[in-house]
C-alpha cells in the first residue's frame, strides 16, 4: 500500500524485518510514496503546530510556507528524523539522523495515518486478541492495561491469539463490516502479523477494585473511540474523514466499557459478555 525508497540507506532494509508479512504485489495502488534523502531540511518559515512528548518519545508538527507539513521525531531528546510531506500526504521525504530505524518507522506510521484518513480506515492505540475467527480490541490511556488484559485473554481462554499490541489498523468496508488488521507497528511486543478479522468487540478499559462491563451507544460509544485514534485532527479535511470514520465504527461495531482488576475474572467477564 505504500512505496519506500531508501536510497543510499538500504543498509537499513535488514533492520525493519517487521514489514516482510506486509509486502504487496507492486502493481497494487500505492497509497503514498517516501524517499529517504541524505541532505538536511531547511525549516525557515517553520510554524509549529502540536508538541507531542510521551515516555521520551516526541513529535513535533507543523507546515513550511510551501504548504508541506513537518514532522520532526526525537528519541531521548535526540532528532532521530525530519519528515516533509506533500498537502495531500502522497508524496514524503525523510532524513534520518539519530536512531534511523526509530525514525523510519514514526515515519512510515505517520504517513500512513494521513494518507488514509479520508478512506474509512484508521490506525488505533490498542491492543488486539482473536478469538473465534473475530477480532477483539481493548482501549485505553497509557498505562491502562491493554497489553496486561490481552496477556490474560491469551493465559486463560483457549483459542485466543494476539493481533497486534500497540497500532492495529481498522477499516470500515463498504459493506458496514468493522475490520480490524495486524500492521508492521506493534510498540514493545514484535507482533507483526498480515491477518484481519472482522471487529466483534472494542472494549474501552478503566482500571477499577471491580470487574463491571457496560454496553455503550451512541454519543457514549463514539467518545470512547475517538482518543484512540491518530490523526493530524488540526487539519480541516483530515478530520472530516477521521469524523466519517468514527461514526461509522461507533454506529457498526459494539462497543463496551469494562472497569478492572488485572485478573482471570476480568478477561472471563469480557470474553463471556463479548461473545453473545
């Protein structure tokens, strides 16, 4: 779905065995196009838009006086890369500085989230199991659990398999099918697996003394989605596809709410309820 020119970089292509499972017949449609050059950027006109710092990770977003945005991605307060892109997110050059691998893959990520904004896909912050031939997706805030609760679905419920850890990819085909797939970004866990299923659960997590689950509809179902979901939502026609998106997950898939200890009892309650 996407084509990367490496350049005088292609030492690089051993390290990002990660995306061998996702390679795709070359006459297919290319969803976007990134060249790894070796010169510097210049930022003159630069106008930052959003500063993103989380566990040491950051970002830093913003457009040049051409129209191009600028994505600048650092590691441990270290630039690692400088992303510029097209308007219409089509066309991208990268140069990569310190840490390349962690560079391209932000890179690659990024991209990827903006090209396909405007096609009923988007890629979500969860953590994916499958169960049964259906996808199941567990939501939530940094630090929540997701990871924690997919372990206990893989420990006590036979026939559960992980998806993905951290970036799955979900699309609503035209049908009104929710489908969840395995994408090449898979945060701390390497789960780097070309499967789809359709989405039979996305469960939002609090952590809670209790084991509860709750139905959401609605407004409340649409709310509990969003925050999961990347997108550059200061821009106008980006966040109009990532709205259309939203909707239709929110309308399409059954979505729950589950407060939680990190127990067997947990995963056995959101399995049970989940499966009817």
């Amino acid at each position: 779905m996407f084509s990367l020119n490496m350049g005088t970089k292609g030492n690089l292509l051993c390290e990002l065995r990660q995306y061998e499972p996702f390679v795709t017949d070359p006459t297919e449609d290319v969803v976007f196009r990134l060249e790894v050059v070796d010169m510097p950027f210049s930022t003159e006109g630069f106008s930052d838009e959003m500063h993103q710092d989380e566990e040491g990770q950051e970002i830093i977003a913003g457009h040049l006086p051409t129209g191009e945005s600028y994505f600048e991605f650092l590691l441990g307060g270290k630039r690692s890369a400088v992303l510029i892109s097209s308007p219409d997110y089509r066309q991208a050059r990268v140069s990569l500085e310190e840490f390349p691998q962690f560079g391209i893959n932000n890179s690659l990520m990024v991209m990827y989230a903006l090209a396909t904004a405007n096609k009923r896909t988007a890629l979500f912050h969860s953590s994916v199991v499958s169960y049964q031939e259906r996808g199941y997706m567990f939501l939530g805030h940094s630090g929540t659990g997701k990871s924690t609760h997919s372990s206990l679905w893989l420990k006590y419920i036979q026939g559960t398999a992980l998806v993905n850890d951290d970036n799955p990819v979900v699309r609503v085909l035209e049908n009104g099918e929710v489908r969840v797939y395995g994408s090449p970004w898979s945060g701390k866990t390497p789960c780097y697996r070309n499967v789809s299923y359709p989405v039979r659960a996305i469960v939002k997590l609090s952590q809670a003394p209790f084991n509860k689950i709750e139905r959401l509809k609605g407004v409340k179902a649409y709310a509990a989605v969003v925050p999961s979901i990347s997108g550059k939502r200061w821009d106008k026609e980006l966040a109009e596809g990532l709205h259309e998106t939203e909707n239709l997950i929110a309308q399409y898939a059954r979505v729950w709410h589950l407060d939680c200890l990190p127990d067997e009892a947990a995963a056995q309650l959101c399995c049970k309820t989940c499966t009817k």
